[in-house]
C-alpha cells in the first residue's frame, strides 16, 4: 500500500504535470503556468491501476479528456514502467564527485543565455554565487541594464514555430538519464546537499515515462482539435531539492517537447547546479 501522503503527493503531481491547456476557441491567458510536486518512488500497484480504470470505464464516453485523472486511458500511463539500475546511478554519482574541480564553477561563470549565446558582462558585473550553507562556489555574470532589456523584448515578442519535437527532445533525455545522471546528481549535491539525489533520478527514469505517455495523449487531443495547448513562454523558477525531476524534465522538457518556450529564472543562492 502507498501511504497516504505519498498518494495524495502522486495525484498532484501528474495532475500539474501536462502544459497548461484550452478547451477549442477559448482564450488563452497572457502566461501559462503550473504547479510542481513530487511523484513517489514506488508507482501504484495493480489494484489502484485496476481501480482506476474502473471508474474510468464508468464515465459516460467522451464526456472527460482521455488523459483526466481516473480515466482508463491515464491509468494505461503507469503500465510498463522502466526499471532503473540504482547501482549505475550511485556509481556514476561517486565517480563524478571525485573527479569534480570547484574552480571550473569559477572560471566558467553563470551569465544569461540568449538565442545560444552567453551574455557576457564587465567585471564589476561579475558576482560570488554561494551554495545551501551560504558558503562561496562559484561566479556569475549578472546582467547589464541592455542585456536585460534584449530578454525582456525577445520574451515578448517570440513566437514558437514548432508543436511537436518529442523526438528531439526525448533523444536529449535519454541522455541527461543514462549518460549524464551522475553530473545531475552531483552538483545538485555539491551545490544544495541534497543527500539522495539518486533516488530522484531514479523517481525521473520511471515518472518521465508516465508524463511522456501523459503528453502523446495531449497532443492527440490538440490534433484532433478538442484541445488548444498554450504556446506562450512560461517561467520556470528553479525548487533546488528537486531541480532535475520537477525543474529539468517536467516543467522544461515536457513543455519544449510540445513547442513551448522556457525562461528558466535564475536563483539568489543555489544557482550552480540548475545552470549547469
């Protein structure tokens, strides 16, 4: 049985986990946004699953979006579930950690990132990032009054020209889980301190294949013209103890992947690990 605080904890989180979304020929709001929460480390057992599609069976077809909570085309979204080699990824962790070098936080600074471009700044602009005890890391580059106002103006004025990049995106994914995991491990460690960075990992090799599933069910609806999915930008603001499952993938990656801008914001402390 999942604890209760672990369900609840569950349904909130795949609830905030597809982009925001209109019924066809509604208005779309100025930003979109969403809430995070956290997925626990052990998916529903069958029962729930079992459940789930009952009551989904019960609703009068057509009358709810096939991917709405309880559904039975929701519940099919926690089937076939990845499992993660934990052992990888703590090895990985302890080999990145030991390799790491504090002084390359240094020489390669923080600063804004543009259409691919790092905004540069003066040295009076050039700033001591500090991690979760409030102690030196690292620099960055905080942005001139101009650099500041070029955002501003492409956050405005920019217009996503794609709907569907999933392969793209996922191929980046794949990599960020199965060859990257342990430089998102540790920083987030060397950085925040979080202590179990693996198990977040591991809860994002499983979750993320539920929410992808959650967003083909999405896009099917959007193409099928019952849905109009929100192209705005919307802002990512980072959490630290769970940058990469809520930061990374479910606000970033699934929203990219549906042709969604990001403007991931910045941190006053904890910032190293979410840049990099």
């Amino acid at each position: 049985m999942i604890p209760n605080h672990r369900m609840a904890m569950a349904q909130r989180a795949i609830a905030s986990s597809l982009p925001s979304i209109l019924p066809r020929g509604a208005t779309a709001p100025s930003v979109s946004s969403r809430a995070s929460s956290t997925l626990p480390s052990k998916m529903f057992p069958n029962h729930i699953v079992d459940n789930a599609e009952s009551f989904g069976n019960r609703v009068k077809k057509g009358s709810v979006r096939k991917f709405n909570f309880a559904s039975s085309q929701y519940a099919s979204c926690f089937k076939d579930l990845p499992k993660p080699d934990v052992a990888k990824l703590r090895k990985d962790a302890v080999e990145y950690l030991d390799s790491f070098d504090g002084k390359s936080w240094y020489d390669d600074p923080i600063c804004s990132i543009l259409n691919g471009e790092k905004l540069l700044a003066p040295p009076s602009n050039l700033w001591i990032t500090k991690n979760s005890l409030s102690q030196p890391n690292g620099h960055q580059y905080y942005s001139t009054p101009t650099q500041v106002q070029s955002i501003l103006t492409h956050i405005q004025t920019y217009k996503s020209p794609y709907k569907d990049i999933r392969p793209q995106i996922r191929r980046i994914e794949q990599k960020f889980l199965h060859e990257y995991d342990g430089f998102l491990i540790g920083n987030q460690c060397l950085d925040f301190g979080k202590q179990d960075g693996v198990t977040e990992i591991e809860e994002s090799i499983m979750a993320n294949s539920v929410e992808r599933k959650l967003n083909d069910l999405l896009l099917d609806e959007e193409i099928a013209g019952k849905v109009v999915v929100n192209r705005q930008p919307i802002f990512v603001s980072c959490v630290s103890n769970f940058t990469n499952f809520l930061d990374l993938f479910r606000k970033t990656l699934r929203s990219l992947e549906l042709g969604i801008p990001c403007v991931v914001l910045g941190r006053s402390h904890t910032v190293q690990h979410s840049y990099r």
